[in-house]
C-alpha cells in the first residue's frame, strides 16, 4: 500500500473511534435523563417534617419503604398504603405510641395517634362522669410510654355524727375517703368499718362522734332516827324531840356521750355539802298503873239501821306500819295488797284479842278492818297500816282507844 494510502486508512479509524465514543456517550446521558424525568414528585410528612420525594415507587407503601418507614396497623397513614403513586401526591405518616391505660386498676397497653388523654379516652370509648378521677388531665399531650390512670366513681353512705348522706368516692381506703370528704375524727371518735377497710359501692361508712364531759348534781341525804328512852313518857309513847334535818352532796360523774347521747355515767368524785342532822324521837318507858280488868274493856249498846249491836271498846298502844317496811310483803294476812291499795284503812292485831275480819274504830286512825298480824304484836297492841314513812313516822306510838264493832 502506499504510504499517502496508509495516512488515510488511519485517519478514517481514528475519527471512527471517536465518533463511536461520543454517540456511547450521547446515548446514556439520554437514558438517564429520561430515567429521572419518569420520576414522580411527591410530599411526605412523616412524624410532622415535610419533604419532597421523586420516587418510581408504585404505591404509598413503596415509597415508605424507601425511607426505611416499617408502618404499623395503629399509625395514622393517608392515603392508605396500597394507594398508587401520582405526580404531586400529598402522604402523611404518623408513628402510633405505646401508652398505658389503667381503669380502675386493670392494666392495658395501647398504641395510638391520638394527640391528648381526652382523644385517647374517646377511641377506646371510655365515658368520663363528673365524680371520676383521671390523670394526667383530658387535655394532657400523648407521650411514649405515658400512663394514663382511672378511677371510676360509685355512691357511699356517709353518716357522721347520725347524720347521713350519699356521696362520690373512687376505690381507696376509708381513711384517705374520710380526709377527701374534710371529716375530722377527734381522739375517741370510732370509725366503721375500720380504717383500713376498702371502700365498696354503696358501702355505709359511720363515723361515731364520741366525747367525755363531767357532770355535777347535788343529792339529798337521809338523816338517821336517833331514839332515846324517856321515863318520864308513858310507856310505848314518843315524842320528836329533834325534827331532823337532811343534808346535800355533791356528785361529779364522768358521762361519754355518742352522737351526744349518753351511753355510760361514771362517779368520780363525791363532795359533802351540808351535813344531815339526826332526828331524835324520845320513848317512853314510865309503866303506867294497872287498871281494874273490867276497865280494861267494856261493852256499849249503839243502834245502827234500827238492830241493836254491841260493841267492845278498848285501849291498846297503836303504832304504825307502811306496805315497803322491813320484812314486809306489802300483802296483809287475810290477802289484802296493801301496795295496790295504799288507801287501804287496815290495823294488824293479836287475833287473841281483836279477831282477824273485825271491823274496828281507832281513834285518831278512823273506820278500818282488822285483816293483818305481827310477830311483833302480843295482847293489847295493834300497828295501823299508813301509806307514807314520813307519816308512820309521825304517827309514833301512842295509847289509843279502839272500838270492835263486829
């Protein structure tokens, strides 16, 4: 070949090459130019931060996907995930957080997007009344990992002082529930059920107010009946030489009240006022001089309704008795209850003398029945039945004269 032939032939391969060169190189920078014009642009706001994407994803899911975002059923995804891919599209993704709800002590654990307490409480349809308790409050941020308590309200019967009424309370104890309701419990009050206790609906809580306080009164006091024997007053006769007089004390007594009402009374202490002043009665002991017999008891005509009837009249020492005396059953030989009947006009005699069933006439005493006997009573002597002490006392022992009608 000639050499002008050979300079050709290697020109012509030399320009070959770079024109094979530049189309190679036209062509891909045609390929990826055309590759990203096929891109979609689209806004994704993940978690509140916004940005623009150009993405060939097909669907919402892909393009989360490419920004490492693994969706959970509970997040906040829009459009839904097998949304396809348009120029332009708009996706919001927002990540649930994991909180715990607590309802009256049951635990549950939740993911959720709601953005406050009160948005969560109504996604789980849980219905707040006046009386609940709830923390954090309704409008509390949603935080991971928050915790979120509630207590349910129910009626407690409180009585305090007897006085009751319904009030709200949520489960604790009956102490916590008595501060909540600004009961203040003194030292001796009681309190049930314990303390301690839980609450429970409808549960009656009482509180028993109880305070201690002294109580002064003054008493009367007997005096005491001093006798004395008297020569010169006939024998079985007396004489109040002194009346008597009584005294006073004073009692202190230790009284707890409940509800303020007394429940016990305790003496504690017991103070002399006035000094009570004997009575002193004076017996006579002078032997009276003995009577004829015949005196001693006569028969007397009286005419009663038109019959002649006759009487005996005689003289006894007479002293008195009442239905409550020493030894007494208040119920008379012949069955009379002198308790029931303190009007009663009865004498109690020897029977040898005046027979049990007679009826009699005591001067100084008026009508009565003989329906009574003594241990203490022998010949001419009787007791004549009077109601009242202070009257038998009065009455003494004296020599009166008794007629025996029948």
């Amino acid at each position: 070949m000639l050499p002008n032939m050979k300079k050709i032939s290697g020109s012509l391969r030399k320009n070959f090459t770079v024109t094979a060169s530049s189309f190679i190189a036209l062509s891909a920078t045609t390929g990826f130019a055309g590759y990203e014009i096929a891109k979609d642009d689209v806004t994704l706001t993940a978690n509140g931060k916004k940005q623009e994407i150009r993405t060939h994803a097909k669907t919402v899911k892909e393009v989360l996907q490419e920004q490492n975002i693994k969706p959970r059923k509970e997040d906040r995804v829009y459009p839904s995930l097998d949304t396809p891919i348009t120029d332009d599209l708009n996706i919001v993704w927002e990540a649930s957080k994991k909180v715990t709800l607590i309802v009256d002590g049951k635990k549950q654990e939740i993911w959720t997007t709601a953005k406050n307490v009160a948005e969560l409480l109504n996604s789980q349809h849980i219905k707040i009344e006046k009386h609940d308790k709830i923390a954090p409050a309704p409008n509390t941020k949603i935080k991971k990992g928050m915790k979120v308590n509630i207590e349910k309200a129910f009626p407690v019967q409180l009585n305090v002082g007897g006085k009751q009424q319904q009030v709200w309370a949520t489960s604790t104890t009956v102490a916590d529930f008595l501060k909540q309701q600004n009961v203040k419990l003194d030292e001796l009050d009681r309190v049930e059920p314990s303390l301690q206790d839980k609450l429970k609906e409808n549960m009656v809580v009482k509180v028993i107010k109880v305070e201690k306080v002294t109580d002064v009164v003054e008493e009367p006091v007997d005096f005491a009946v001093v006798t004395r024997q008297d020569a010169q007053l006939p024998k079985g006769e007396q004489r109040i030489i002194s009346p008597g007089e009584k005294g006073r004390v004073s009692k202190k007594y230790e009284v707890v009240l409940e509800n303020g009402k007394e429940v016990s009374r305790k003496l504690i202490e017991t103070k002399m006022i006035k000094e009570s002043k004997n009575r002193i009665v004076a017996i006579g002991t002078k032997v009276a001089k003995s009577r004829p017999a015949h005196t001693q008891s006569r028969s007397v005509q009286t005419v009663s309704r038109g019959q002649k009837h006759a009487a005996r009249e005689i003289y006894v020492v007479a002293s008195a008795y009442t239905a409550y005396c020493q030894g007494c059953s208040g119920t008379t030989r012949m069955g009379i209850n002198l308790r029931a009947n303190p009007s009663a006009k009865v004498i109690a005699v020897d029977p040898n003398v005046i027979p049990l069933g007679s009826k009699v006439y005591v001067e100084g005493y008026g009508y009565a029945i003989a329906a009574d006997t003594g241990s203490g009573i022998n010949g001419y002597e009787i007791d004549v039945f009077i109601p009242k002490q202070s009257d038998a006392l009065r009455w003494g022992r004296k020599r009166v004269k008794v007629r025996i009608l029948q």
